[in-house]
C-alpha cells in the first residue's frame, strides 16, 4: 500500500523579513494561532483542514491580480497570505501580519 504524501509548509520568506526586522509585528495570540495551523499542516492536514482544526480562521481563497492566493485570518488586523502546490502538497507562505495584499 502507498503512502500519501504528506503536506509540507515553506514559511522562509516571512523568517527573512523578520530576521532583518522588517516584518509586521504580530499578537502573540495571534502568532499563537499561526503556529497552531503550520503544526496541524506538518501534521498532514491540508491548508483548508489545519485552518478548520484550529477555528475561526476564514479560509479564503483571493481573486483578480492575487488569484491563486489565500488567507487566513489570525485576529481581526492580522491575516496570513500563502498559495498552494496541490499536486506536491506544499504551501508557501507568503506574509504574516497586516492584510493582504498590503494597502
């Protein structure tokens, strides 16, 4: 029997901005939310499940210029932006903190 592959979250993008100091500063409530999601993907959930698992997160899928987009909402200002390779499984994580896209 084969193994289904597992899903795979790429959050290095965002690290850099946050390394040079150049991120959004985020709630650690909030953060605490975006850690929760990234653990149940690591864990094999697809983005949309992790993000049912933890609650309240409004799944979005974007349209327009940021079609193939989606956010996540981690508190009324913060919301997470990330695409999706659904055939690797891997989400790429585009921004934490702020709304996006960016005003």
């Amino acid at each position: 029997m084969e193994m289904a592959m597992a899903w795979t979250i790429d959050d290095s993008q965002p690290r850099i901005l946050y390394n040079k100091d150049k991120h959004v500063a985020v709630t650690p409530s909030a953060m605490s939310k975006y850690h929760e999601w990234r653990r149940e993907i690591e864990r094999g959930s697809d983005p949309k499940s992790a993000a049912g698992k933890v609650g309240d997160m409004h799944y979005e899928q974007l349209s327009g210029n940021n079609k193939g987009v989606y956010t996540i909402r981690l508190s009324q200002e913060h919301r997470v932006a990330f695409t999706i390779n659904g055939t690797l499984q891997q989400v790429k994580v585009i921004s934490i903190g702020g709304h996006f896209p960016p005003s």
